[in-house]
C-alpha cells in the first residue's frame, strides 16, 4: 500500500512538474566584425605613435556644446582613445572651425585644428532586429514555435581620414548580437509548457512578468552599449597599431 502511494505521488510529481511553466531561451549567430586598416594608417601610426585625433559623430552641428542623446557613446569613443595614448580634439570647436567654411582644404583644416586624424562615426544604432521562430528548453533541445520572437541588437561603424592628405585610412563596423550564449540575458525569454507537446505562451516572459509582448522598445540598455562601443573601440586601435 506505501509503495503504491509512493507510486501515485510520483506521478502526480512528474504530472505536475510537466504541466508547469518552464524556461527556455533563445541563441542568434553573431554577426562578424568588418575591418578594413590601410597600409597608410599602419605607417602613419609608427612615425606618430601619439597621433592628435577628432571624433566626428553623425549630423554633426555647427555648435561646441549640443544636446544628443547618443552623447555617452561619443563619451565612451573618445575615452578609448585617450587611453590607447591619443591626443583626443574637442569635436565641437572642430565642428565650428568646418563650419566657419565650406572651401576648406585638408592640408588648412589641419592647420587650423591641429589635428591629424579624422574619425568619423558614420552610424550608430541599437535598432538593429534578429527575429527567429526557434527556442531551446532548459534541456538544450531545439523547437519550432509558431511565433517569432524578437531581440535588438547594435552596430556601430567608423571611416579613418589621414586630414593632411585626405587619404583613407581605415573602415570599421562593429555587432552587437543579442543571445548569442545562453547566459547573455536570453534564458528567461521563452514561457513553455511540455506535457502531451510543447506549448509556449507567448505573453507571459520569465524576464519581464505576464501580459508582456515582446515591445519593440525594448532596445540595448546604455550599459550594455557602453561596454561594447568601448571593446569595439579597442579592436579598432589594435587593427591599426598592428
């Protein structure tokens, strides 16, 4: 008679445990890194190994102080930069100088700036979508579900200019790929339950609570974008010192 309510209690264990919400995540393939560093950057760097540099950022205005809610990636770039050993310029006088004329030479701008790289951020954004309609259990097993499930993830893109001469000197682009190992913030994604067959409730998300849809808004906090922005910046100055 134990054994039997043994038995039975096991199987309502089992039961439930099945019937239960469970966790699963999701897993992207990242996105390979582009860089392209020119002979001429290579060079340049061994004569001047502690080169005067300005960071250009996109829509640039006329203005020394503005307000740009992308301020702490500029922030991040230059602070890189001023470790890596370079002579960070102020981008906003740098702006002011460009503006003042638009028949400006480069052989005069570097005069004028004292400055003799141009690093351009040609484009930022953390809109960047991965969608997929497969998630992993917490068993590691691969399923199909008939929804698709979105993460945002980053990319971030420099052109190098030697000022004196105009030259090319580099291109870089840099990704950011959400969930790309199991511990990245993904593991809590997917609500699911696994009895007769899998079955995911798509409003209900371990991360953020039930009635919670996957929002749109839901983008790379600053943080997580900080620390990438600043390792890409890293890779960045090692392509062209090496």
């Amino acid at each position: 008679m134990k054994a039997k309510l043994n038995l039975v209690a096991l199987v309502g264990i089992l039961l439930f445990s099945s019937c239960a919400l469970q966790k699963g995540h999701l897993r992207f393939q990242p996105k390979t890194n582009e860089t392209i560093a020119t002979p001429s950057i290579k060079e340049y760097l061994k004569l001047h190994p502690n080169p005067s540099i300005v960071l250009k950022a996109p829509n640039s205005e006329n203005k020394s102080t503005q307000s740009d809610p992308n301020s702490y990636i500029y922030n991040a770039i230059e602070k890189e930069l001023l470790i890596a050993g370079f002579d960070v310029k102020d981008r906003g006088l740098f702006n002011e100088v460009v503006g003042k004329s638009n028949e400006i030479n480069y052989s005069e701008l570097k005069k004028l700036t004292n400055t003799e790289l141009l690093l351009e951020l040609v484009n930022v954004s953390t809109k960047i979508e991965y969608r997929t309609n497969k998630f992993y259990t917490k068993d590691g097993k691969e399923n199909v579900a008939n929804q698709n499930f979105t993460k945002y993830g980053a990319v971030i893109e420099f052109k190098l200019t030697i000022i004196e001469t105009n030259q090319f000197a580099g291109s870089y682009s840099f990704y950011y790929s959400p969930c790309t190992s199991e511990n990245s913030g993904c593991e809590c994604e997917v609500a699911y339950k696994n009895f007769a067959s899998i079955k995911v409730y798509p409003y209900i998300n371990f991360c953020r609570g039930e009635n919670n849809k996957n929002n749109e808004y839901e983008y790379i906090s600053e943080n997580i974008m900080e620390k990438f922005v600043r390792e890409g910046v890293k890779l960045m100055i090692n392509e062209m010192k090496n």
